[in-house]
C-alpha cells in the first residue's frame, strides 16, 4: 500500500467547487459529488444519523438541521501517524456510510500539519502525507462509500486560504484561557499533566477552528474529540453566534488489553490493524482480557457488540 500511495497532496487534483487542498486523484475513484438527492425522510435521516453516536449534542439541533438542510457538512479529522486499527478503519467506515445515505457530504481533514505539530513520524511532512495516503487506500479498500466525501489536505488548505484561516484561530487563542485550552490536550493523545510543547498549545485552538473553517454542522469524532468539540460551542456562544456545530461522538472500541479504555497504536497487542493476517488477529483475540460473565470493561463483548 505505501508503495502505491506516494504521491503527495499536491499533485492530486482539486474536488469539485475548486478546493485547493481535496485530494480528487486520477483513477481512484474518490467521488464528484454527483450522488442523487436522499429519498429519506427526514425522521430516517435523523434516526440514522443518531445511531452513529453515543452521545449527541443537541439532538433536537439535529433534527432541527436535517429538516432544513437537505446536504449538511460532517466533518472528522485525522492525523496520519502510522497503522490503522479496525476502530478507525472498519468502524470509521460504517460511520460515514451511515451519514451519506442520509444525505450527508463528509469531509476529512487529512491533518498533516497537525500530525507534525504533535511530532508524529518524527515530524517528517512528506512521511505524514504518505502515511495519509495510505489511510485513504485503506478505507477505499474496506468498503467506505466516497461519492460523497472528501479528504482535504490541512496544510495545503490553510495556505490557500491563510487570509480566513489564521484570524480565525488567533480570535479563537484570544477568548480563552491557556487553562482551558489544556484540557483539550486529550484530543492529542496527551494528558494535562504533560509538558507540552509550545505547539501542543496552539493545536487546540487549530482543531477548533477547523470546524468552522470547513463550514461543518456536525462533528462526528470519536468521544476523545469531545472537549475540543465543546470548546466550538463555547467559542459561538461567545460570540453570539445562533447555529452551532453538532456533536455526534462515537464511542471508542477499548484494547485487547486489560484496562485499555482505547485502541492504542504503540501497543501492536492493545489493536487488530487493518493489514494483519490472519492468523496475527487470531493470536490477539486468544491473548484478549475476556474475563467469564462479565460484560462491563470487556473488549471482546465490545467488540462483538460493533
């Protein structure tokens, strides 16, 4: 796969309405947007958007904006940083098939910038943006219907448009404490504890600017993004702004491990990666934490249960 996927953001060509920074390459068949209406109702629509996630803030926003809004904008972001785990391969994957059957454009922020930012890949861009390449051909190949998604290129996006961009996270950095944007860290795999990097500061206030940056009405992250997501709905009600974005988080699928509340890529035994074998899941699964009638703190029922 990597061998196929070096090409980097800027040789691909722009997705339709011009974006600089969407990655539309030839012969890949990522989508032109050219899908029929949905002949959902909007109740339909609303009970498949919801089940996507295990919590929804506000869910009458939800409804509300599905029976105005006949293509609203879902929006995640990820950082390319190595393999991918079958929570954000297959589950992400379930996810956006859900959301554009109900009608819905998703828009992934290939976050390369971001990724560098929190030093992942020792923060080689080039190595980040083929590790992101990587990640597209994987869930192309896993089934993620693309006629209505995009994947935008974070660092060539923001340069096209530095002019909207940077103000906007300069206004978001000005309304808010450093105390408030650390406890954001998680969104970073950090905890607030940690000695953060001047750029680990900054990111927070990115990742909250993204989501109106890329006009999104709902975020549909995982419930680690939680915070960062909030914060984008403290910064509208700062500034009297009626809409907000809706949070659609999805839960997250814990280790093998136990006491693993999450995947964890640094651990190859915590996760089931997309490009195992065989017979590596098969080893992970006899390893896995399965303690005998107890559901609560399982991975294997969790598991099951996706």
């Amino acid at each position: 796969l990597l061998r196929h996927t070096a090409l980097m953001p800027s040789e691909y060509k722009t997705a339709s309405g011009g974006d600089a920074g969407a990655w539309r390459p030839d012969g890949l068949g990522l989508g032109t947007h050219s899908a029929a209406p949905c002949a959902l109702s909007a109740e339909e629509r609303y009970d498949l958007c919801r089940s996507v996630g295990a919590e929804c803030i506000q869910e009458d926003e939800l409804r509300n904006l599905l029976k105005h809004k006949p293509n609203p904008v879902c929006y995640d972001g990820f950082e390319p940083s190595g393999r991918m785990h079958i929570a954000q391969g297959v589950g992400k994957a379930i996810n956006v098939n859900k959301l554009t059957a109900a009608g819905c454009t998703f828009k992934f922020w290939v976050a390369d910038w971001f990724a560098q930012l929190n030093n992942k890949m020792g923060g080689d861009l080039k190595k980040i943006q083929t590790v992101g390449r990587y990640m597209v051909e994987v869930w192309k190949s896993v089934g993620m219907n693309l006629d209505r998604v995009e994947f935008i290129s974070s660092s060539e996006e923001i340069n096209s448009r530095a002019d909207e961009y940077w103000p906007l996270v300069m206004d978001i950095a000005r309304r808010n404490s450093l105390a408030r944007v650390v406890r954001c860290s998680q969104i970073m795999g950090r905890n607030e504890t940690d000695d953060l990097a001047a750029s680990q500061i900054f990111y927070p206030c990115m990742q909250c600017a993204d989501i109106f940056f890329l006009k999104a009405d709902i975020c549909q992250l995982g419930m680690d993004q939680r915070k960062v997501n909030m914060l984008a709905r403290e910064y509208c009600t700062e500034i009297k702004r009626k809409l907000k974005p809706i949070i659609l988080s999805h839960a997250m699928l814990p280790g093998l491990l136990e006491g693993q509340e999450k995947m964890s890529k640094s651990d190859p035994n915590s996760a089931i990666f997309m490009e195992d074998t065989e017979q590596e899941v098969k080893t992970k699964l006899k390893k896995a934490f399965c303690p005998p009638a107890i559901v609560e703190g399982n991975p294997c029922i969790a598991y099951a249960h996706q």
